[in-house]
C-alpha cells in the first residue's frame, strides 16, 4: 500500500495473518521507533477515509453500553448453513422445525438489555441479551436445538452464545456479543432515485397487506401479484409467513442471465403512511434479511424446504420441474431484492425514511451482484 506521510511518499506491505512490514535498512533504535509509530495508528480510534473501496470495509470495536433502538436481528450463517432443527414442548403442544424458519421479535432495547422473542404461528420463546450474560431464556418453555452430529439437545440460548444473532439497530450499526460494528460508509446519505420504481396503487388498500382490505379494494399482495404475473415470469412464488424466503419469489429467464428477484411487502400503518419510520423498519430488516438466500445453492435449499414443508408456500406461475430446469442451465442469476411499500411516494421521502432506505440499499450492495430497489407509489 502506497501513500503519504508529512509529504513523503511511504509503501508499507501487510497480510491477512496481521503481519505488517517495510523495505528498508535502519537500526534497531530506528526499528523500534517505527514500531511505535505503527502501534498509534494501529490502535487509532479516529475515522480515516482513503476514498477508495477500503472505506467499505466494516471495523468493529468492543463497547460497555448496548447502542439504543434495535430494530431488527439476523440468525447466524451457521444456522443457515447447517439448517439446524428445533425441538419446542409447551404442556400438550410439541413442535419441530427448521430454526430459521422461525422470526425474531425485538420487544425493547435499553443500554443495558434487549428483550425478544423468538417466535412462529404456533410458539413463543422469550429471551433476553445483556453484555454481562449475553443470550439467557426469559420465558418458563425452552427451546431446544438438536445438534446434527451428535444428536443431542442444546438450548437455544447456549447455542447463541457460541454462534451469536447479529442485532441492527436504527443508524444500520450492528451488535455481535460485544462488539459493535458502524454501518458501510456513504458519502451521501441519501437513498438513489434510479432505485425506486412506482405502480398505480389506487385500486389497493394500502393499509391491508394480505387480508383484511376495505370492499371493493385489493390488498397489496394482490395488487402485487396481479403486477407480477404481467411480467410473464417462469416461476412465480408466493411464500408469506414466517421464516419466509420473501412474500414472492419471481424467476424470469432472459437471454443470458435468470433473473431472480425477492419482493417484501408492509401495509402502511397510519393516516400519514410515508411519513411513518416504523412502516419500514420491518420491511428493510426482511430485505436485509433475505439477502442470505441470494445465491443459489442457498436459495434452492430454502424454497425446497419451504414448499414441501409449509402449507402457505405455493408455485403461483411454475413448478417444481421448471424451476428444476432453471437451476440446471448455464446461465448467471442476477439477484434483486425489493422493498414495498405502496404508502410511500417517490417524490416526497421523509429525511429519516430516506436515510434509513440509503442504509439498507448500502448494506444489500455491498456486492457487485446483487441490486436493492423500492416499490412505491408515484
């Protein structure tokens, strides 16, 4: 690495085993004092910017205060990887699964704890975080992880404490045990109006997602998939529910690429929809989320365990064999996730609604691969 120190030009190599050196002849005296110059910098607490992509890369620092206002968290990538089941039993009730088909719920974040829940349509197991104990059960049920090896049964809460949830709060830091890592530098924080498409949302109810929509009116999955099937996609999927993949899954096969594209949706949940920070919270922490199932390996795993194992997943355009055969041709997949919220306007973002937007577009991009877009309204 080259670069400039009291107007000298100065080239200092390093590796990934943290070893840091120079090209030159000195003395000893002059060894060790180059070593302590190292060890201010190394050690340095102040922001350095090289405008270059090195800026992109995350450090972490220990801290001894939670950061305030979690709003989301994200299962380990061992989870996925390994696709750990679980055992939950409840007086009569007994029920197994696939871990992360279960959501995360933040109830409350102070300084000094965060309480949540891990939770399905059908259980509810209450834990909490603290940086003294880390990850504890707070509720009378446990529930149980089965590991694949050895066949025995670890709580959840000691398996997170070896394979911590990664918590995010509201400025997009993020928390692992305790350390704390500051979201991907922007020089601007402001979302890119290239990213965010518009549809004519007023045959919907905007404030029912799924059901529960004023007569005479769509909801916005309706609406959406009526949109979708216009695209005249290969493979339509429509998979709501927790654990979900994303509300819809779409495949569409183009000359040289497959496209794949995850949408999540949210109802606006007020008189002033695009003007409510807590509309998008959820919905950007799906789209982050998600991001975990854009490759296809990943991709193909989930859909298979979603579609044989969950009653609400279903193909809405396609089948199983069609989506077999995408899989199989030799083509690159281009991922794309979308956030919806049809009660946001393109041209009259809230400041906070457009940071924490710009944010989650920050995050999603941080490969080359992978595009992050909004579905709004005009």
């Amino acid at each position: 690495m080259r670069g400039q120190e009291n107007s000298e030009f100065k080239t200092i190599g390093y590796s990934s085993s943290s070893k840091v050196w120079s090209n030159y002849s000195a003395k000893i005296t002059e060894f060790l004092a180059w070593c302590d110059v190292l060890s201010v910098k190394i050690n340095s607490t102040d922001e350095i910017r090289t405008y270059t992509e090195i800026d992109r890369i995350n450090f972490r620092k220990v801290v001894d205060k939670i950061p305030l206002n979690p709003i989301f968290a994200v299962w380990p990538s061992e989870f996925f990887k390994n696709n750990l089941q679980y055992y939950f039993e409840s007086g009569t009730t007994k029920i197994e699964g696939s871990i992360i088909d279960l959501d995360i719920k933040i109830n409350s974040g102070t300084n000094n704890k965060i309480e949540f829940e891990v939770t399905s349509q059908f259980l509810s197991q209450k834990m909490t975080f603290d940086l003294d104990h880390f990850f504890k059960n707070s509720g009378a049920d446990i529930l149980w992880l089965i590991d694949q090896e050895s066949g025995e049964m670890v709580t959840l809460a000691d398996y997170l404490n070896e394979f911590p949830l990664l918590f995010y709060f509201q400025d997009f830091t993020s928390l692992r045990l305790n350390e704390v890592s500051s979201r991907v530098a922007r020089e601007y924080a402001l979302i890119n109006p290239d990213k965010i498409e518009t549809i004519d949302w007023s045959d919907t109810d905007i404030t029912a997602e799924f059901d529960g929509n004023k007569a005479g009116k769509k909801h916005i999955h309706e609406k959406l998939e009526e949109v979708l099937n216009l695209r005249a996609p290969q493979i339509l999927i429509y998979d709501h529910g927790s654990g979900e993949t994303a509300d819809y899954v779409l495949f569409c096969e183009k000359t040289d690429i497959i496209e794949v594209e995850l949408y999540h949706c949210k109802g606006a949940g007020g008189a002033k929809p695009g003007s409510r920070v807590g509309d998008f919270y959820e919905v950007c922490g799906q789209s982050v989320k998600s991001s975990m199932y854009t490759n296809v390996n990943a991709l193909k795993k989930k859909l298979k365990w979603r579609l044989n194992s969950v009653t609400t997943s279903k193909f809405i355009i396609g089948d199983m064999t069609t989506l077999n055969n995408l899989y199989s041709k030799n083509k690159m997949f281009q991922f794309k996730i979308f956030a919806v919220q049809p009660g946001l306007s393109k041209v009259d973002i809230d400041s906070k609604i457009n940071e924490l937007l710009s944010a989650t577009e920050s995050y999603i991009e941080q490969g080359d691969q992978l595009k992050f877009r909004i579905l709004c309204s005009a």
